[in-house]
C-alpha cells in the first residue's frame, strides 16, 4: 500500500512540475512582456491597461512614425493585469531598461493617479496577476522598496518562496488553469468579446456609476500627493535620458460626468501643473462624446475605427515632438 502511495505522490508531483511549466510559457504577461525585442534603432514603449492595449494600434502606429525622418518603432506592452505604478516602475526598472533604451516611454493615467497609499503592499493583493507577474519583476531590494521599508520575516519568506520554488510560485496560476480547462469543457459552446463584456455593459456601467459619483469623485483636501513611485520613475528617466510622456486615454461614455465635475477640473489644472514644473509631457485625450465621438466595442475598449483615430493623433504628436526635439539639439 505505502509503495502504491509512493508511486502516485511522485506521479502527482511529476505530472503537476509538467502542467505548470507547460501553461506557465504561455501566459499573458509574459507573452506581452516577451514582445519587447528592440534593435538598434530608436524605439518608444507603451504602458498602460486595456484601454490602450486595445486603443493603440502598433502597426498602424509603426506606419506613421517609422516613415518619416523621426523614425520610430513602437512597441505596446500594455495589458490590465499589469497596469499601477509599481508595475510601471518594475517594468522600465528590471525588463525595459535592461533590453534595450527607449527614446520614450508613454504612460497611461486614469482616473486620479499617484495617490498616497494607505495600505501595506502585498505580494499577493491581486491574486493570479501579482503572484506570478510582480515577483519576476523585482529583486528582494525592489520588494523592500516597494513595501516601504522590511516586510517582515513571513512575507520575506512568501517572497523567496516565489523567487526560488517554481511549483510555489506558479500554484495559483495552476488552479486557474485548471478550472479554465474543466470550465471549457462543462460549457463547450460559450463564447466571449475579447474582453470578456456583457451585451448590456453600457447600461450597466452608467447605472453603477452615476449611484457611486459622489464616492468616486471625493478627492483628499491635498489633491496631488504622488507616491514614490513617480520619483522613482522620474529618476529613471533622468538617468537613462528617455522621454517620458503620460498620456490619458478617451474617457468610458459612463464616466464622463466624472470629467465635468468640479473637483476633476481642479484636480486636471493641479496635475498639468506638477508636469509641467517636472518637465513630463501630459497629452489628455479623455475629450467628451460631443468634441471627439469615440466609439466602443464594449463599455470601456475602442473599437477598431477608433483606435485606428487614436493610433493617428498619437503618431501625428510624436512625429511633431521627436521632429521639434531633432531640431533643438541640432540648433545647438
């Protein structure tokens, strides 16, 4: 009995070690991450959510800024499961810089970004996403810096645990895989927009917005209260010389009363005005349905003509900047 038991526990381990390391190849972030393979020449990088994974036509893109004397190849490395500010800084810090040095990097902001925070940050705070994303991104020093000092004994453990155990590290993204898998087969013909949206999502989203306004508007008395992460990835920018450019996408029909609020107007002015001071670019594209009408796929994405018009303004701006940067270092 025992020698039985023996086989099937290795047979187990042996067939889970297979299982994850087969799944674990394919998994979204890295598949977006693993895109980034500059040459030699002169490259800008996107980040951000699906907002502009799916606004942002790289091809297209390409088209605009690689025939012209800027000369630019774009690369969009931009998916919602890694879209915050720590995810920004740890993918410039230790993947981006690392390949190869962008002439720019464009950040995506929504909403009311760099807060202050008011919670500890946790290795595992966004389930499948942070446990198998976060952990290859950073050195134990960057998981100190990103907790705000010594994270204490269990969760220095958790975290070389992550680092060092494969099996560990990807066990969350087992289950999943494994519930996706027994999921497809209970209910073989159901079928999804790439994004996974309801037919009602609009109606839904607005009636979810408009009860919750009030809470989602209140801004703190100190408006602008970056985080350490805009320093750190301001420093980074300094440092290495590349451009970087935060950039707002076109706003969801359901949140633009967020845009004629008050308090969203104050906060615009607040915020143009610290990039201004810190010489970062600000290009706000969250214009009103009635100024640019952008249409969606589902509540929040652009469909393909519109991000095909996204696409264009974006390349038409940066052939503007990288033409009016060229001609200020050649006149000096």
């Amino acid at each position: 009995m025992k020698k039985y038991f023996l086989i099937f526990f290795l047979l187990s381990i042996a067939f889970i070690s297979w299982f994850s390391r087969h799944t674990v190849k394919t998994t979204l972030a890295k598949q977006i991450l693993q895109k980034y393979k500059p040459d030699n020449g002169d490259h800008i990088v996107f980040l951000g959510s699906s907002l502009t994974d799916a606004g942002v036509n790289s091809v297209l893109l390409n088209s605009i800024i690689g025939n012209t004397p800027t000369n630019l190849q774009a690369f969009n490395l931009s998916l919602a499961e890694m879209s915050g500010d720590e995810y920004y800084y740890l993918i410039i810090k230790n993947w981006i810089l690392k390949q190869g040095l962008p002439k720019a990097i464009i950040l995506e902001i929504r909403s009311y970004p760099f807060p202050t925070k008011k919670s500890a940050f946790k290795l595992e705070g966004r389930g499948i996403a942070t446990d198998l994303t976060l952990s290859e991104l950073m050195d134990y020093t960057d998981y100190k810096h990103i907790s705000g000092g010594f994270p204490g004994i269990l969760n220095s453990f958790n975290f070389f645990l992550h680092k060092h155990s494969f099996l560990y590290h990807n066990r969350l993204h087992i289950q999943w895989k494994i519930r996706e898998r027994l999921g497809r087969l209970l209910s073989p013909g159901k079928s999804k927009n790439p994004y996974g949206m309801a037919d009602n999502a609009f109606e839904t989203m607005q009636k979810n917005y408009s009860r919750t306004a009030n809470s989602h508007l209140h801004i703190p008395r100190d408006i602008i209260t970056p985080d350490r992460y805009l320093p750190d990835i301001i420093n980074l920018s300094e440092n290495y010389k590349f451009k970087l450019i935060f950039f707002r996408p076109p706003f969801p029909p359901g949140e633009n009363i967020s845009r004629e609020s008050e308090s969203y107007v104050k906060y615009q002015a607040q915020l143009q005005h610290l990039l201004d001071s810190l010489g970062i670019i600000y290009w706000d594209l969250s214009k009103p349905d009635n100024e640019i009408p952008w249409e969606y796929s589902d509540r929040i994405h652009l469909n393909q003509n519109s991000a095909a018009r996204l696409t264009e303004i974006l390349g038409d701006s940066l052939n503007t900047l990288f033409n009016k940067l060229k001609f200020d270092v050649q006149s000096d």
